[in-house]
C-alpha cells in the first residue's frame, strides 16, 4: 500500500490499485466462488468443515497471485476486515459490470 488509509473509502481506492490486472482479480474470483460453492455444500450437507479447505485454497491463490502476477503485498495484512469486503464488494462490481467506473475514480487505468 502507498500510504496509510484513514477511511474506508481511502482503502478502497488503495485495494483497487492493488488488483491492476485481470488475472489477479480472476484468482480472487475463483477463490470466491470455491468458497460461495463451499456454503453451499456445506448448507446441504451439514459437513461445515468443508469451509476450511476452501479459505486456505483461497488465501493460498490469493497471497501468491499478488507476489508472482501483480508484485505487489497483499492487503489483506493491513486491513483483514476491509480486505474482505473490498473482495466481495469487487467481484460484485465485475459481475453487475460497474468495476472499471470505480477502477477510475481510484485512478487505476
């Protein structure tokens, strides 16, 4: 991160200049859906443990996306709590088609 974000929305901007390229945001994007599938699973089964395998395959595809492709740290050690939210908050922009409007007020081009 370039600074010290303050608010939530100063960290937003910083979690999206963290996640520039497509295939970073698309590891996360994988990693949430293993583990929206997950619940699932789980909600059906009763077998909650299933959840476990799934946030360590996701935090795994997660930290290493961001040292191997987008060379940058992760966020999430600065802010666990806001990370999280910035992903889910990302993956429903890409999904509802309205990320690249947040990607620019962030300034990501």
């Amino acid at each position: 991160m370039t600074g010290t974000p303050f608010t939530y929305n100063e960290f937003w901007h910083e979690y999206l200049r963290a996640h520039t390229r497509l295939a970073t945001r698309l590891v996360h994007y994988f990693g949430m859906t293993l583990i929206l599938s997950s619940l699932v699973l789980a909600a059906a089964t009763g077998t909650w443990w299933v959840l476990l395998p799934a946030i360590a395959i996701n935090y795994a595809c997660d930290w290493s996306v961001h040292y191997l492709i987008e060379r940058n740290r992760p966020v999430v050690f600065d802010h666990p709590l806001w990370a999280a939210l910035s992903a889910w908050r990302m993956f429903g922009l890409s999904l509802t088609g309205r990320l690249e409007a947040e990607q620019r007020k962030a300034g990501v081009h």
